[in-house]
C-alpha cells in the first residue's frame, strides 16, 4: 500500500468508477467463465469418458484456489498494494486456462482449469468490496452492484459463446480462446490505483494480524459467515448441476441448456440493480430485504424438483437468480455491521476462505451423492434449506442492527 502521498478523505466517485470498471471486467472474466463452467466441463467428461459426477472436482479446484487467493490477499494488498499482486495472479491464470488444451490427465485439467482461476478470482472478489469501501462513501452499493453485473452479463455472453466454442472447436481449442479472454484482466488490474486514506491506521499500513484476531472473536461475525457462506454454496451447486439437470432430465441441446445460464445471467443483471438501488436508499432495512430475497430464491429453487418442462425450469432459474442478487450486492451492508471498515478486508478474507474450504469438501460429496442417485435433482433441494439456513442466521445481525440504530438514536437525544 502506497504510504508515500498525502492521506485524503474517500473521494466518493472520482477515479473509483475507473477501478468499478476495471472490477466489472476481472469479476466477469473469473466468475463469469467459472458459471459457465458446467458447459465447458460436461464436453470434457465426455471426450475423457469419466462420469458425471466428477463434474463437482473441477469446481472443486476452483473452489480450494478461491479459498487461498482470498486469504491471501490482505497480505499481498498490504505488502504489495493490490495492482500488481492482481496483474500477475490473473496473468498465470490466463497462461494455465490456455495450457489446459494441451493436456490429457484429469488431476492436471482440473488444476489448470480450476484452481489458478479461482486463485484470481479469490482475490478478485476480496478485493472489489475493499477497494469500492476505500474509494466510496455514500455510493457504495450501486458501485458494488455495478462490479457485481460483470459477472452476470459475462455469463449471458459467455454462455452461448462457450457451447459454439465446444460445436466449432471441441473443448480443446475452446479453452485456448477463453484463456485469451482472461488475459484482458491483467490490463484492467492496472487500474488498481492505490490511494492512502485519512481513516487509515497503524495496523492498515503494516502487515499487523490484530484485526484479524479482532474479526475472529466477534459472535457476530461467525452468523455472517454461515450466511454468506450458506448461500454461496447453494449457489454453487445449484450453477454446477443446473445444465446437466437441463440436458440430461429433460433432454434439450446443448444451445438450448446454455440458454439456461444466460436467463440465470439477465435475470441477475436486473436484481443486482434492483436490489443494489434499494440497498443505498434503504441502508436501515438492508437485513430484512435480504431476508426475504434469499427465502424466495430457495423456494424457487426446491421447486425444480417437480419440474418436468424446460420452459418452467428458465423461469424458476430466472426468479431464482433475481432474488439471490442480495448476497451478491448487500452483503456489503450486513458485514458492515458486525465488524469496523478497517477490519473490512480480513472478514471479507476469512468468510471467502472458510467457505470455499467447505465447498472443496462438500462438493466430492455431492458428485458422489449425485452419481449414486442418478438424479441431480437431490442438489436444488439441498441448496434451498441451505438458503433457509441463510435466512436464519439474518436474526442475530438484524438484531445487531436495531441495537445499534436504538444506540445512536439515544445518544442523538442525549446531545440535544
């Protein structure tokens, strides 16, 4: 971090959007390629003849690579800023996607294709709330909204685009062009200006692991994980399987089940924005909008296990994907209230790294479960109680909330 120029205040816009733009692209290119993963990675089982559920390892990889790119990067923002630490992760990551189309192990194409672009996309995604938090004041929900549709309108591009890819190049000269893709997020990395705050102390300037020790001891704090951890693995299951329940139990094309992603991708663009307005305009009831958002998404997604029609099935994904937008836009708000701005990143880090970690085991598990099942509907279900989950441990932070807001309200009377 760059301690050389003056401290200043958030400067609330300003070259903040450039970095919002610079967060679009390296969040779509990382998140947007691993949605549309279970395209790319169905044409591979396939081509290698392995089953199913062996789907759930290359995720895996991504998974276990986000765990340690996140918790890894407030030492490198620290030691390095995040510019160049950001440019040279998404730059081997570029290099190993690429790689992957002259290999023929499986252990290999799953750590090529998974673990180095989760790596990037870890830190990435640790990265964005921070750096919209040093830069932003009043904005921040519409501008971590913003950064959040590079994910959505990627996967709506780059879903279609992928199975055309596999039909005119196998996956092999597939994955050669998307890694081509990624490389466009090195050049957006160096957008990552640093800028030194007034706000900033001791322990943000140095690598200090006070804060974390600080995050770790706070209650609160571990409801906010099993929320946003809850509802990020519900999410992931529920993108992994969602194109092989299309082919295989209702038995469309390839086209038309990548269809499904890029309905999954437009109707997240809308809620993101809906959900993200909402967010800065009704800053005190972020919690309960949560709430409901996420108890609708689960209930949309327990639903396709009696879907039998593929027009009902991109319905459901639609509305499912609309009302999941909060995690994606207002968890900004919800960890806001259980830890101090300087803590920001280290929550941040450790809710990503733990629930990764949790999904690199949960989700052997879940291919195995599926395979022995033969059915992939099994994981919709699981996925909306882990919603409801969610839902619930919103009460202790809802509660956190009304404390605080009846604590400010009453030293505001106190000062008049």
């Amino acid at each position: 971090m760059s301690q050389n120029k003056a401290p200043v205040e958030p400067p609330n816009g300003g070259w903040g959007w450039c970095i919002v733009g610079a967060l679009f692209l390296c969040m779509g290119l990382g998140f947007g390629n691993y949605s549309c993963s279970s395209i790319l990675f169905q044409a591979i089982m396939m081509d290698l003849d392995l089953p199913i559920g062996q789907l759930t390892w290359i995720a895996c990889g991504f998974q276990l690579g986000c765990s340690l790119g996140s918790l890894a990067m407030p030492v490198f923002a620290t030691r390095f800023g995040y510019r160049a630490p950001c440019m040279v992760i998404w730059l081997a990551s570029a290099i190993s996607y690429a790689s992957t189309s002259l290999l023929y192990t499986p252990i290999v194409i799953y750590i090529c294709l998974g673990f180095f672009l989760g790596f990037a996309s870890g830190n990435t995604s640790v990265s964005c709330p921070v750096l919209i938090n040093r830069y932003f004041t009043t904005k921040t929900t519409i501008a971590l909204s913003i950064s959040q549709i590079g994910v959505s309108l990627s996967t709506l591009v780059l879903a279609p685009v992928t199975q055309l890819l596999i039909d005119n190049y196998a996956w092999r000269g597939a994955v050669l062009i998307l890694g081509g893709f990624i490389l466009n997020a090195v050049v957006a990395s160096s957008l990552f200006r640093p800028i030194n705050l007034k706000t900033d102390n001791a322990e943000v300037q140095s690598l200090s692991f006070a804060p974390a020790k600080r995050v770790l001891k706070k209650p609160h704090f571990w409801a906010a994980l099993i929320y946003l951890g809850a509802s990020m693995i519900a999410s992931c299951f529920a993108m992994v399987f969602s194109v092989p329940f299309a082919k295989r139990n209702l038995g469309v094309s390839g086209i038309d089940a990548a269809l499904v992603l890029s309905v999954f991708s437009f109707a997240g663009i809308v809620g993101k924005l809906f959900f993200g307005a909402i967010g800065d305009k009704f800053r005190d009831n972020v919690v309960i909008v949560s709430m409901i958002g996420l108890f609708c998404s689960g209930t949309l997604l327990g639903a396709i296990w009696f879907v039998n029609n593929y027009s009902v099935l991109v319905v459901l994904i639609g509305g499912y994907s609309f009302f999941m937008s909060p995690i994606h836009v207002l968890y900004f708000h919800l960890i806001g209230l259980v830890v101090e701005k300087n803590d920001f990143k280290w929550a941040m880090s450790f809710i990503m790294f733990i629930s990764a970690m949790f999904l690199v085991g949960v989700l052997p598990l879940a291919g195995i479960l599926v395979d022995a099942l033969s059915d992939v509907r099994i994981m919709f279900v699981i996925s909306a109680c882990l919603f409801y989950i969610s839902v619930l441990m919103h009460i202790p932070i809802l509660l956190k909330s009304k404390s605080k807001t009846l604590s400010k309200t009453q030293t505001d009377n106190e000062s008049n």
